[in-house]
C-alpha cells in the first residue's frame, strides 16, 4: 500500500465499539420515545357525543367513543354491507345501516326494534308489525313498511340468488315459489297493512316463531334499492343510506371498514359510541394486537389463554363467555351405510365418549360438555332427561358394540372420520381424542382424514353425501328450537328420516302455547339423542377479552351467567347498542387512538 | 443477444399457457365451488343462478376459452371472494405492499448477506467467521420466518411497545417484517457467499494479484468477489420471485395487506379468476428472473455465452 493511501484511509471517520453502542442506545431511546402511547385522562362525563347522547359518568371524552373490532379475512369474502344483499359474504360491521323490526336483549328475549309491537293473526297465517313513526333514512325519507316490503321481495327475487333464501322458504308464503322463479318476487306474503307503519306477513300456515325469525329483518332503503338495482349501494360511502345511528365513511375490505355517527338519526336507540372501526387481518395471532391497543376486543382461544395468562398485562383481565351462536360440535353419520346404519353401533360410540374430560383436557374453559343438541339456555333446550341417553358407559357401550355383531371392536369395518381444522375449537386435538377414545373403549380402530373446510362441506352437503362419519359444527340461525333442530329434519343437512321428528317439528313450529311447544321439542331432542344419528361432544362457549376502558351493561351477566357482549353482536339486532361505552382509561391500557372516526 | 431473449420469452408464454390450462383443470377437478355454503346450501334456483352469472354453468373448455379471451383483453375478471374490485384492482392494491416489503427485504438481505459472507471469508477461522456463520447464518437458515416474527412482535410490540404488532399505513409497520423475512435471504446470501469467496480466495490468480502488490481492496472487490457471484446468481436470482410475491406467513403474523395471503384464500375459497391471475403472475417472475439470471451471469463472465449465440 502507498504513503498517499495510507494517509488516505487514516484520515477517513471510523466508528469505535463504544461510539457505536451510544450510537445505538441513544437510537433506541428516541424509537421508545417516539412510540409512547399514552391516553388522555380527560373525562367524558356529561358531554354529548355525535348523536346528540349525553354520555355516562366515568365516560371518556367524546371523541373517543369509538370501538374497535378485528376481523380475520382468511377464507372470507367481503362483498356488501347489508343481510339482505348477502349473509355469507358480508363485510365487517354489517347490518349497522338500519333498524330490524324486533331486537334482542342480552337474555335472548326478542324486544321491540322498528316495530314497537306486533301480533298473529286469529287464523295464525299472518303476523302484523306495527312500525315506529319518524324513523327517517339519511336520504330523508321515513322507513315505512315499503322498505320492507321491498326488501324481502327482493330477498325472494330469482334473478338476486340471495344466500340465505333457504331461510324464509316453506314460512314466507309463495316464498319458495318466488325463489324458484315460479311466481313473481311481488306476489310473496309481505305486503303494507292498513297503513305505511303496518307491516303484514302471512306465513305457509301457523308458524309461531315468527317474532324470533324477524330479528333478520335489517331493510335496505326501497328508494336506493330501486335507484342502485341492488343492496350494494351500501358498500360506498357517497351513496351509503342509514336509519341507523351509523353511515359508511370507509371501505375497504382488504383493510379496514369504519362507520360514522348518523348524524341525521331520529331512531330511538341512541349509542354512547357513535363510531366503529373494523380492523381486517388476513389471519395472524389476534392477541398481540389487543395487547398493543389496536383494537379493543378479542374473541380468544384455549391457546390464547395460555398466553395471556403469562402476561403481565392480561394476566388479571376478566374473560367473558357467553354461547355467542350457541355451537353444537357433533360427529354425523351415514346412517344409510354400514356400520353406522345399525342403531346399536351409533349408541355404542356414544356412550364410550368421556365428554368430561375431553372437555376438561382440551377445551375449557371454552366449552361444556353435550348430551343433546341443544346448548342450555337456548330456547327449549333440555338437557338432563338427555343423559342416560348419551353418557360415558364403557361397559354399555362395549355390550351395545357386541350386541351389533362386534365384540370387543372384532370384524368392525375399516372406516375413515373426517373433519376440517378449527383453531376456536381445537378440532384437531379433539378429534384424535375420540378416535383414542374408541379405540380405548371399543377397540375399534377409526381413521381420521382432514380435508379443508370447502372439501368438507361440498363433500358432506352431496346428496348423497360422500362423508361417512364426520365431525362438524352448527350454530343456530335464529332463537328458536325450530332452527337448531331442523338440522336433522328429513331431506336436510344429514340423511337421517325419521318421521316422527319430522312431525314433532311441524307441530311444534306450529304451536303457540310456550309449554306446550317446551314438551313437543323435549321429546323431539329425546327422540333424536336416542336414534343417535350424531354424537354430540361439545357446545362452544367463546371467551372474550375488553380492553379495561369498554364498560357497560352489555358485558354483565345474564340470566343463564354468560356474561360479554351476547349474540348477536354489538349493533342494530341487539340492545347491547345503548348499553356499552369507553370509560376513562383509567389503568392506562394501550389505545392506539383512531382518527377521523367520530 | 435480442433474438435469445425473444426466443426465451415466446417459451415462456407457451410455459404460462400450459401452466394456465392446468391449473384451470386442476381448479375445477378439486371438489367444492366458490358458492358452496356451508350451513345451508344454495337451493338449486339460487345456485343456478349464481352459476350462470358467473359463466360456471358452461363446459370447462368453453370457461378457458372465454377467460383466455378476456385475459387477451387486459382483462382478469372479478374475483369471487371480492367482487366490488377487479382482480386486477384487487391486485394493483395488495401488491405493491408486498413489493415495497420484498424489495427492501431484498435490498437488505442481499447486500448485508453479501457482506456477511464476504466478511466471514476473508476473516475465516476468526471469531468473526465463528459470529456470522455458526450463529448468525445457521440462525437465519434454521428459524422460520414466522417464528422470528413472533418473538419480534413479542419483545418489541408487546413487551417493549416499541413498534407495532402489525397493519399497514406508518413507516415504522415494514421494521418487523422486514427483519423477519430478511433473516432466511440473508443467511443464506451469507452462507453462499462465504463458500464461493473461499473457493476463489486461494485460486491462483489471486495470488498472483497480491504478488504482484495489487491492494487488498482491489484483490477483493475486482477479482474475488466477481468470481464469487456467479454461483450466487443460480442461488440467489430464483429467490427473487418468491420474494416479491410475498410471504404467506409474514403477512399473516404482521397483518400485512399483501399479495401473500390471497395465494392461500384464493386456493380455499375456489376463486378461479384470481387464482389464475396469482399462477400467472408466479410464472412470470419466475420465467423474467430466470432469464435475467442467465442475463447477468454473461455481465458477470464473460466467459459464459448463451445457448444459440456465437462469438
């Protein structure tokens, strides 16, 4: 190297290790500084929020009345806003632009919404809504009957293929025919009563739970539903229109939706929050976000409380459970094919399952164990008469697989239990539980295949159906027995006929009498838990984390102890709307505040 | 050289055709639809309808033909599981997210994987060499990405509240997944680089270089180093494309809006246009970066022609 370069590389700068460790440390002390985030601890009590709503005491200012939800996209399609345009595929916060006839409270009673009452007719063929007056649209025309009249024709309308027509086909009459593009959408039974605040549904005979199956009664607006020849017109905050105390200000569905305060909203139900955020991860761990303030709410998994119970920061949190859907996860059989046509064999593989223990070992406390379709609480749920039926007996069970030509498991078939991940429920975990189960009771060797969830389905909802024994979910649709049991009505989901559940059903869908209807699905659940044609394992109970600053009667306790935001959800079906607000921060939970919301 | 890269591009379009036909027969021989539900099914009216509105109801060959004509036109359809945008809007969106997260994750891992194993070469068998193989490289090679994801987001989201835990919109949302993605690029850059550099370091022209009194500097940058890529073009360029389409597992653990995570939902929702546009778009890079390798490695020596071109 020459004299010129060596002088050369002398004079030029050089870092040392110390002045590259203050470097550093004076770096991270500015990113800590940086990334400070602290909450206000300005009260909000007494001050009137967007809506006009004075706020309660302990409440954070207005501004930040706001809530924020996750949602993961894995798997969803994001493609309206509104129940009527699509269920399966609606966006995050849907179904907040409007006011159903009738709500829930957090007991699961139906209340007035829209319809301040209503009442069947003497010949039980049609119900009548009586609406509200001055519930406006933000495009300052009243909701009327008209709108849902013209939403429920355009639910029926064969052209619109809704996803969700099975629902109010053989209850709404000419329904099915509409769907099937028989008769004309306008000639179903909903029809303006005497006046533009009666609302009239006639219905294919008596059919009791009417009120029930009108919470999903969220209308779209007939004047935009005509202007825009769909409901999508919400998915666009410059032509969003709302009766309810939200509107549309953002959507993007690969991100994030956010809704507004209605400004113009004259309905009764008036929110302390007036402005939602829903944050869409496509997947990733929920719990870390909640944990950094992103969002304010997580619904949790078993693995998730692991976690979070060796964290500092949500070690003592409260966790609120509740049914949410009230989830029944049961393994089907063909019950056309051997072995599973022998009623002796279904019975056998249910009374070998320890449904305590694998609820104990895997699942809680997230779940509960299930002798019967039902979750209690649920409308005309039972479940003690259901027992004897169902519960763990090895030496039953292994005298029921004898008595089936199977002793001791000898000569049983070589068959395959399918079933599709859940991470909420642990699927994995249980379904090798109970195929060990099998094995430990009856000696019976069950292989098990996972397919992905559309395999599944498309494979199970066959007809035939090329799933032999599957595990699978159902959560309920509406409040009702009628619902939930209809699962296993002849030509449903599963190939199981049996007409005299069948005919329980009817009667029971039928009849108006409250404890005639509780003895008519009693022994409906009876009948199907006996027959065996599933196993139920487990009801899901879904765990919740809040941030500390979401307050409100919403999250008490109900009458059957869940406690959290109860099914539905926070919004227009439920009560839980004016029942839930941001308190004062006051142990100083990390909030990443949100702008532009309210 | 022109008439080679038009000869490589025309099979590569045949390569995407091909790929395109597959895949499509592939789609369509997978049991379940993009309209299967799962409660309830569609009654038969309803999915007939939905069917024939999305041109399902027509034979597989005439579904191809009329996609393949639409494609001639600029155009990818609507996807399935997002029909307010485009497939090509749904794609102009998430993209360049993971085009901004790949290309300073390349950056980063190339360049620093590069010096990485460049330094542990010319200090080999010091404890730099010890530092950047053993720990660092072996690291990087054997953790997954999403593991490394995890405790980053553990240490500096969660415990420290330094950055965030993922999402999209601040400058200081790409420092996590970035280090996370970076680290597997890096190591194995590293690696390479370190093996390659010491092959050439005792060739004898570089030997002959130091005696003939040529600086260390120029030894390394000139001679050693220029050597040394050529091998880590055939290693290296490949990963480009993999890269740059995203990674399913970071974009998940950070919430990232990318390009990554439609491959997967895509693929299990049955949305045909979008998983088409995905395999197309997979196939392009990895044809483009492909023959660009064989490109540079004529920069890189000039010893090296290309099949089909004479001196």
């Amino acid at each position: 190297m020459s004299d010129k370069e060596s002088e050369r590389l002398r004079r030029l700068p050089y870092l040392t290790r110390r002045g590259f460790m203050l470097a550093g440390g004076a770096g991270a002390l500015g990113l800590a500084a940086a990334c400070n985030g602290t909450h206000a601890t300005v009260s909000g009590a007494g001050q009137k929020n967007a809506l006009g709503l004075k706020l309660p005491s302990g409440a954070a200012p207005a501004s930040e009345q706001y809530y924020v939800q996750a949602f993961d996209s894995t798997g969803a399609s994001y493609k309206a806003m509104d129940f009527y345009e699509t269920v399966y595929s609606r966006a995050p916060l849907a179904d907040q632009f409007n006011i159903p006839l009738v709500r829930l409270n957090q007991d699961y009673s139906i209340v007035p919404g829209a319809a301040k009452g209503w009442e069947q007719s003497a010949d039980k063929n049609s119900w009548t809504f009586h609406l509200r007056p001055g519930i406006m649209w933000s495009d300052g025309k009243e909701l009327t009957a008209a709108d849902f009249v013209e939403t429920l024709r355009y639910s029926a309308d064969s052209k619109h293929a809704w996803d969700f027509s099975w629902f109010w086909s053989g209850v709404i009459k000419n329904y099915t025919e509409a769907v099937a593009g028989k008769v004309p959408a306008n000639q179903i039974g909903v029809k303006q009563g005497s006046d533009k605040y009666s609302l009239v549904i006639e219905t294919e005979g008596p059919v009791a739970y009417i009120p029930s199956a009108c919470l999903y009664t969220t209308p779209l607006s007939a004047a935009a539903l005509n202007k825009h020849g769909s409901g999508t017109y919400n998915i666009n905050p410059s032509t969003c229109v709302s009766c309810g105390p939200y509107i549309l200000t953002k959507f993007d569905p690969t991100a994030t939706v956010v809704l507004g305060p209605n400004k113009k909203y004259s309905g009764p139900f008036k929110p302390p929050i007036d402005g939602l955020v829903g944050k869409i991860y496509a997947g990733g761990d929920m719990l870390p976000r909640f944990q950094t303030g992103e969002i304010d709410t997580i619904s949790v998994t078993p693995l998730d409380l692991k976690i979070a119970a060796k964290n500092s920061r949500t070690k003592n949190l409260h966790l609120y459970k509740n049914p949410n859907d009230f989830e029944i996860w049961y393994a089907f059989f063909d019950v056309t094919k051997k072995p599973w046509s022998d009623l002796k064999v279904r019975q056998a593989l249910a009374h070998s399952i320890d449904r305590d223990t694998l609820v104990k070992s895997l699942l809680a406390p997230l779940a509960t164990p299930a002798y019967g379709y039902l979750t209690p609480g649920y409308p005309f749920a039972v479940e003690d008469p259901l027992k004897p039926l169902t519960n763990y007996d090895p030496n039953k069970a292994k005298s029921l697989l004898a008595e089936a030509g199977y002793p001791d498991g000898k000569g049983f078939p070589n068959v395959t239990f399918n079933w599709w991940a859940n991470a909420v429920s642990n699927t994995e975990s249980v379904v090798q539980a109970l195929t060990q189960n099998w094995k430990k009771v009856l000696g019976i060797d069950i292989k098990l295949q996972e397919l992905d969830k559309t395999t599944f389905y498309a494979k199970m909802n066959k007809k035939p159906t090329e799933i032999g024994m599957g595990f699978v979910s159902y959560g309920m649709d509406y409040f009702d027995a009628s619902n939930m049991l209809s699962v296993y009505k002849g030509g449903g989901r599963h190939n199981w006929n049996n007409a005299q559940y069948d005919a329980l059903l009817a009667k029971g869908a039928a009849e108006s009498d409250n404890s005639k209807r509780q003895e008519i699905y009693t022994e409906a659940q009876t009948l199907l838990t006996q027959q065996a044609p599933a196993l139920f394992v487990f009801h899901l109970l879904y765990g919740y984390y809040y941030a500390p600053y979401i307050k409100g009667s919403a999250l008490s306790k109900n009458k059957d102890g869940y406690d959290g935001i109860q099914w539905p959800g926070f919004g227009a079906t439920s009560n839980s709307l004016q029942q839930l607000y941001v308190a004062d921060n006051e142990s100083s939970w990390p909030r990443q505040k949100q702008t532009g919301v309210v | 050289m022109i008439a080679y890269l038009a000869q490589r591009f025309l099979t590569l379009l045949l390569v995407m055709l091909v790929t395109t036909m597959l895949i499509f027969g592939l789609m369509h021989a997978v049991p379940g639809g993009p309209f299967d539900q799962t409660q309830q099914p569609l009654p038969g009216p309803a999915m007939a309808n939905i069917m024939h509105k999305y041109g399902l109801d027509e034979p597989i060959w005439r579904q191809y033909l009329n996609w393949l004509w639409a494609l001639l036109h600029g155009d990818f359809g609507i996807p399935f599981e997002q029909p307010t945008m485009s497939v090509t809007g749904l794609i102009a969106k998430a993209w360049p997210i993971t085009l901004i997260v790949g290309g300073i994750t390349i950056a980063i891992s190339y360049l620093g994987g590069l010096a990485m194993g460049l330094l542990a070469a010319l200090k080999h068998n010091t404890w730099i060499d010890w530092v950047l193989t053993s720990a660092v490289s072996t690291a990087g090679v054997a953790l997954p990405n999403y593991v490394v994801g995890f405790l980053l987001i553990s240490v500096f989201s969660v415990k420290l509240g330094w950055l965030p835990a993922g999402g999209w919109g601040q400058p200081e949302d790409l420092i996590l997944p970035v280090i996370a993605f970076s680290l597997y690029p890096m190591a194995l850059m590293a690696r390479f680089t370190r093996a390659s550099t010491l092959e050439v370091t005792y060739a004898d022209y570089v030997r002959m270089g130091r005696a003939r009194g040529l600086s260390e500097r120029r030894i390394t940058l000139r001679y050693i180093l220029r050597t040394a890529l050529i091998p880590l073009i055939t290693i290296m360029g490949p990963n480009i494309p993999n890269i740059l389409t995203g990674s399913i597992f970071i974009e998940a653990t950070f919430a990232l809006p990318g390009l990554g995570s439609y491959f997967t939902t895509a693929s299990l929702h049955r949305d045909y246009p979008l998983i088409l546009a995905l395999v197309l778009i997979v196939a392009v890079l990895w044809g483009t970066c492909y023959i660009l390798s064989d490109v540079a490695y004529t920069l890189v020596d000039p010893r090296v022609r290309l099949e089909g071109l004479s001196r």
